[in-house]
C-alpha cells in the first residue's frame, strides 16, 4: 500500500503489557491498536458521534510483515477505501522506522457496519458521513 495515499495516521505507544513469551507485540494486540486508530480517525475525519451512531466490526483481516518490539514506535495509518449502503471499509497500514527506514509491521482491513443498539438492526450510513468521508479522503 502506498502511504502517501493515507491522510491520517495515529501515533501508538507499546506497552509492556502487549508484549508476549518472544518479547514482542502479541498478535491479538494489533486488533487494539487497529481500534485505537479507527476511533480516532473516525472522529478526525467525519466527526463521528459515538453516543448516537452505533458501529460493529463485521471483519477485520490482518497480514502481519515484521514483529513489533518494545523499542519500536507504531503508527497506524488509516483510509477510507470504499463505502457501502450500510457499511464501509478501512484499509490499515501500521509502520514504524528501524535504521532510519519506514517499514511495514502489518497491513489490515476492517467493514463497519452502521448498527443501532436499540434496535438491534444495520442502518444506512447516513448521507452527511458519507459525504464527510468523500471529503476527507477524496476519491476512493
């Protein structure tokens, strides 16, 4: 994936506690810092209300390149890469710099699906984010 094409990315501090038996982030934590990042962009980039618009993580897909160790500083690129009636899809890349060099730790991509929990039912996602994500990110 080309970074350039990535208008946002989050900043992630590793703590000791992601850390596994092989002294380095645990698999199952990328999925945490995948959900750190999201929340964050979708708050910068489409001022989401989390308090009156329900999201569910319908998949998450995860290829992991390089391990992330303890003196490593991620961050997590996010992007919009499609939009559905109900649901969009973030594509991920989560990087950190090694001897002066950018690489790639693992590249993800996650559907959410707009959700009310009154209901229990997927909503469309409503013109005014749609739209506030083709703004933000341009052309898909």
């Amino acid at each position: 994936m080309q970074l350039n094409r990535f208008k946002y990315s989050k900043a992630i501090e590793i703590r000791w506690r992601d850390l596994d038996a092989m002294n380095h982030v645990n698999n199952s934590v990328y999925l945490t810092y995948l959900e750190h990042a999201r929340s964050h962009y979708l708050h910068y980039a489409i001022g989401w209300d989390w308090n009156s618009e329900g999201l569910i993580l319908a998949s998450a897909q995860i290829d992991f390149k390089v391990a992330l160790l303890l003196t490593d500083a991620p961050l997590v690129h996010v992007r919009c890469s499609h939009i559905g009636n109900k649901s969009f899809t973030l594509d991920c890349v989560i990087t950190t710099i090694r001897s002066e060099q950018t690489i790639v730790a693992a590249t993800a991509k996650t559907v959410l699906v707009v959700y009310d929990y009154a209901t229990e039912t997927t909503r469309p996602l409503s013109d005014e984010k749609r739209q506030r994500l083709l703004d933000f990110e341009g052309a898909l």
